[in-house]
C-alpha cells in the first residue's frame, strides 16, 4: 500500500516560539527563513557556526549554548532538530511527538511529523515543492528552481488579479540582447497589457509576448518616422488610466539618455504610479561585448559617457569638450556616429593626441554586433569609408587596445 502524501500547509509563525536544535550547517540554511517569517526563535546547541553565531549576536535568535534537555520544546509551535548527537536528535523529537509539535529532523525524515519543502520566492510569491512518499531533496529543488526561475524571468507567465495595481513600468531593456533584460524587467513584460517599445529596445522580447498584448512602437529612428515624446506621454497615460499594465521598454537604462524622468515627471502629474526598472547600459556593456573595458588597472581611473547627439559648436550643447581633452581616461559616446568627425577634430584642437585609439561598436551585444578601430585623428574618415551606422557606442582611450592580444574573431 502507497504511503500517504504529507499534506501541505504554511505555517504563520509570527511571534511564536520555534526552538532549533543544533547550530551546524542546517541551521544555518534554515534560519534566515524562520527569522523572516517573525518566528521567535530559541536556538539551543553547544556550538554553532559563525554565521548563526552572528545571528544571536545581532539578537535575531536566542542562543543556549548547551546539549538539548528534556523540556526545552515547552511552549513550542515547531521544532527542527538538526544537532551531530543522533540520540539527542531522537529524544527531542520523542518530546515533540508528546507535546504535538511539529517537527523536523534533518537525520532521519522518516522519524519526522513534518518535512521542509523546497522553497523560493519571487516578487511576493512562495514557491513550496514536495515529492511524494519519502522526500527527494534533489528533485524537488530542480523543480522549485525551474518554477521560480519561469515566475522571474517571464518564461511562466501567472499574471496578477486581485493585487495588480494598474500603472507604467519603465522598463530598461538592456543594449539589445534579450538575454540582457533584467529578470523583474522580463517578468514585469510578460505581465503586460500594452508596451510601449522603443527601437533599440530588445525587440526579440516582442515575440514572446501573448496575442493580447498591445505594442506600440515608439521608435525614434534617426532622421525618419518617430513618435513626438508628449505622444508617448500621453499614450502611458491613456492606457494607465484605462486600468491596462503599462511598460515602456527602452533600450540600455530608462535614465542614461533615455528621457525616463520626462516620463516619469509626466505620469507623476497625472496620478500614475510608475515603477522603474534599471537596465544595462550601452555605454559600459557593448564596449565589454566588444573586448574593451572602460576602466583597466594602469590605463584609465575614469571614464565618461557623454552624448554626441549634439555638435560640439552647437549653441545646444553642455558639454565642456576643452575638459573632456584634458582628461586621460575613457571617453564612450553615444549618439554620436554622425557628429564623431567634429568631435574628434574638437579634442583635437582642444590637445588630446591624435592618436589617441578609437573603436566603435554597432549593434552591440547583437547578432550584428560589428566592431571598427580607428584614431581619433582617422574616425571622421573611418565611419563614411566603413558605413558605421547607428546605433554605435564609440569609445575613445588607451582602454581600446588593452584586449587585442585577446580577441577572438
């Protein structure tokens, strides 16, 4: 005859008493959760590691530092007896059968009245796995990690009904692999009604999404079609409003040239609440895609990121490319493809060395990822003979030639 299932059930250990036999490796995995759920918590061990010693040190569990004792599971709501003295281990879960306590023993499951499952969290959600019959640790940890990592990253969608709060997520998407996305800003997609996509946004996302789900491109697609940002504002808000789950998906991070807190200023005096979901920038992973870090011990202390999007002598700019000549480390522009001519002859004339290297990375981290070296005295000429078009981060500094050596092709 199979045996019973264990029948599943959380426990609300807020405030109640929980005593723990043994400070050893089990204990230090187990505790961090009971102190989360507000048990109160009675440790009672001769010894313990430093890291659940830590935990009575910062008063976050109570500490008898000695041998278990017939009566210290009085009062208790449940009990985990994991100590090395397997006779101990026995007579404190005989104490907890005469008492009804729950218990769990982390020797002998079979001698158990209750087994810890294998749980995660994601965003609010407890992810709790057990196997039938006697436990199978290593299964239902493959099966807790696959179902947490599908609630994370978007992959198993269970979208919200009660709790949702309709709103806007403005979502950095990354520099364009959709690897890249980051695993709340991916959940968050796969929660949507209505995105509100940019082009250099990880499009390949856009697949994924359900049949039910409205997109709307927001591209601004140099010198052609684009969508006016007060038409974007406007369009956040309308679908906010009308009770839809909102996500601006934008390329790299929604707050490095990415016009996010116009947004943000613009649900805000409409009454929308608006979460915002940092994203990898372009300025620091498309140089590292391409083999160049922007900082590297004994070439470069700094570097700067600085949009090229405007002319150096152009009335518009706030950049002070005199100082950006001065400085000695990397210098990673974006938006500056076709302005990098008047740029590199303004450091130039401002005394940076002609020779200084430059690289400029199109489509980074893409399956069109594309990488043309250059000077700064050659760059202007480079990017017509080469037709660099883009989108392109363009790094100049010492820093474009540390990985050479390294570089695979």
């Amino acid at each position: 005859m199979a045996e019973n299932p264990a029948y599943p059930v959380g426990l609300r250990l807020t405030g109640r008493r929980v005593v723990v036999i043994g400070g050893g490796q089990v204990a230090q995995r187990r505790l961090p959760a009971l102190i989360a759920a507000g048990a109160d918590i009675v440790l009672v061990s001769p010894g313990a590691t430093p890291s659940v010693e830590a935990m009575a040190d910062t008063g976050e569990i109570t500490w008898h530092r000695r041998p278990y004792e017939d009566g210290d599971l009085a009062d208790a709501w449940y009990a985990l007896v994991a100590s090395s003295d397997t006779e101990a281990n026995r007579l404190a879960s005989a104490e907890a059968e005469r008492n009804r306590v729950w218990c769990v023993r982390s020797d002998d499951a079979s001698q158990a009245t209750a087994w810890t499952p294998a749980t995660g969290r994601s965003e609010g959600v407890t992810v709790a796995v057990l196997t039938g019959g006697a436990p199978d640790p290593r299964r239902t940890a493959a099966i807790r990690d696959a179902v947490v990592e599908g609630l994370r990253d978007g992959t198993l969608v269970a979208p919200h009904h009660r709790t949702r709060t309709p709103g806007v997520a403005l979502v950095g998407g990354g520099p364009g692999d959709p690897d890249l996305i980051t695993v709340r800003g991916r959940r968050l997609l796969a929660e949507a009604d209505v995105v509100i996509a940019d082009r250099l946004g990880p499009r390949d996302l856009l697949d994924e999404l359900p049949p039910h789900v409205e997109v709307i491109d927001a591209a601004k697609i140099p010198y052609g079609r684009f969508m006016a940002q007060e038409a974007i504002n406007n369009a956040l808000i309308e679908h906010a409003k009308a009770g839809k789950a909102v996500v601006r998906l934008k390329g790299g991070d929604p707050y490095v040239f990415g016009r996010g807190m116009e947004e943000l200023h613009a649900l805000a005096e409409a009454g929308i609440p608006c979460t915002v979901v940092p994203g990898i920038s372009s300025s620091i992973s498309v140089p590292g895609a391409a083999g160049i870090p922007v900082t590297h011990r004994g070439v470069a202390h700094e570097f700067t990121v600085v949009s090229g999007h405007v002319a150096p002598d152009d009335a518009r700019s706030l950049v002070d490319w005199e100082a950006l000549a001065r400085l000695t480390g990397t210098l990673v522009i974006l938006m500056g493809v076709d302005k990098i001519g008047a740029i590199a002859r303004t450091l130039i004339a401002h005394g940076k060395n002609p020779e200084t290297p430059v690289a400029l990375v199109q489509e980074g981290t893409t399956a069109a990822q594309r990488r043309v070296d250059a000077t700064l005295a050659t760059v202007g000429e480079t990017v017509t003979t080469q037709d660099v078009r883009p989108p392109a981060v363009i790094v100049i500094g010492d820093v474009v030639t540390v990985g050479s050596a390294h570089l695979t092709t």
